[in-house]
C-alpha cells in the first residue's frame, strides 16, 4: 500500500506538531475530566454531558491519529529546485481576474496546511493546479463553481 505524501513547509510542519502536543497533553486531560465529571452524575443512558465529552474525545483522538500520520508521511516543500520566477508549492502568486481587474494572492501549499480564509490554498485546488510551472504575465484559466475564471499573474513571492 502506497502511503500519500502531505507536502508542507517548515512552518506548517511546526504548527501541526505544536497542535499534536497541545491536543495530547491538554486537550485529552480535560476531556478525561469532562468523563469523569459526568460520570458522577449517574444514569449514562441519558447523560448529555457524558455523551458530549465521548463524542468530543473521539474527535480528538481521530485528529490527533490525523496528525500523526500527516506529520509521518510529511515532505518539506524546498522551492531550491525550481525557478524563482515560476509558481510552485511554498509560493505566494498574485494575479488580477480578467477582465474585471479584481486582484487576488495565494499561497500554495499542501493540503495538511490549506486554509483559504487566511490565502493558503492546496496545491490539488483547481486554482493552483493551473498556476503551477507558469511565470508573471501568464493568462491561465481553471473552472470554478462558478464557471470559467481567466486570470493573470502579476507577482510570485
């Protein structure tokens, strides 16, 4: 069985390792007080707090499983192979959305540190998909929800 690789520069590796100790050496401590606490309350059949920290501690457990492994199977992006001036993971891209000029900046990087809300996109996003290998002035255009995007690059950082 193939294992997947979760590419991700250093500072996402240090923030997943940073939430892997915290939910292993905080959280799981104060969900096994939440148990203990709603335990001493009696009946379990119909004990929501009960039900509300078991169901909080597999979800924890199962990130903390998440992690684990991400950080296992984890390659660090190094940009040292490829051109300064193309896009490529561990990347910040600036481009404008043609024809309206509305401008917009990724950063690429793997998917164990995507979060689009703060401009960090997964390099298996359509989006970054298209801009990969290009350079500044490059019209590329990827499908959205939405319907066709035109786009052009105007800075790689």
């Amino acid at each position: 069985m193939i294992e997947k690789v979760y590419p991700m520069t250093l500072e996402g590796k240090k923030k997943l390792e940073e939430e892997l100790e915290y939910l292993k050496t905080v959280k799981r401590k104060d969900i096994v007080e939440r148990i203990k606490i709603a335990r001493s309350f009696g009946d379990l059949s119909e004990n929501s707090e009960y039900e509300s920290a078991k169901d909080e501690q597999a979800f924890v457990e199962g990130r903390v499983t998440t992690i684990e492994n991400m950080l296992r199977f984890s390659e660090i992006i190094d940009n040292s192979k490829t051109a300064s001036d193309e896009v490529s993971l561990g990347r910040k891209v600036s481009f404008i959305e043609l024809p309206n000029g509305d401008e917009e900046e990724y950063t690429i990087v793997g998917s164990a540190e995507a979060d689009p809300f703060k401009g960090l996109i997964s390099n298996d996003s359509p989006i970054a998909k298209a801009l990969m290998g290009k350079k500044v002035g490059s019209e590329v255009t990827f499908s959205t929800p939405g319907g066709d995007m035109l786009v052009k690059i105007t800075e790689i950082s």
